[in-house]
C-alpha cells in the first residue's frame, strides 16, 4: 500500500469515526429527552390514577346516600 493510499484509508476512516462520534450524541440526547418525558408521563399517570380513584370513592358514596334516601323514604 502506498503512503497516499494509507494516508486516504486514515482520512476516511477519521471522518466515519466523526460520523459515527456525531450519532451517537444525537441518539444520546434524545435517549436523555425520552427518559425525562417517560418520567413526566409517568408521574401524570399517577396522578390520572389517583384523581380517578377519588372520583370513584365520591361516586360509590353518593350512590350509598341516594340508596339510603330510598330506603328511608
């Protein structure tokens, strides 16, 4: 192999490694966006959950009272 040759491997194989180096901190920060949104969906989840088993408890209470005021009548 001749030094141009080695010289032109060299300078392609530095320019993929600069690609490659360039992806992988694209794909780094939306793996860092991803999870900061995965815990945000998470936490609204929760909170979804927790409003809906409110809900429910107020629901199952008002339908004791109505079912109270029946018998009562």
């Amino acid at each position: 192999m001749s030094k141009i040759n080695q010289s032109f491997d060299i300078k392609e194989l530095e320019d993929k490694l600069d690609e490659l180096i360039k992806r992988y901190s694209v794909v780094q920060n939306e793996n860092v966006t991803l999870k900061v949104k995965q815990d945000e969906l998470v936490k609204e989840r929760a909170k979804l959950v927790e409003k809906t088993n409110l809900a429910r408890t107020r629901v199952e209470a008002m339908i004791g009272r109505l079912k109270a005021m029946e018998h009562d009548s």
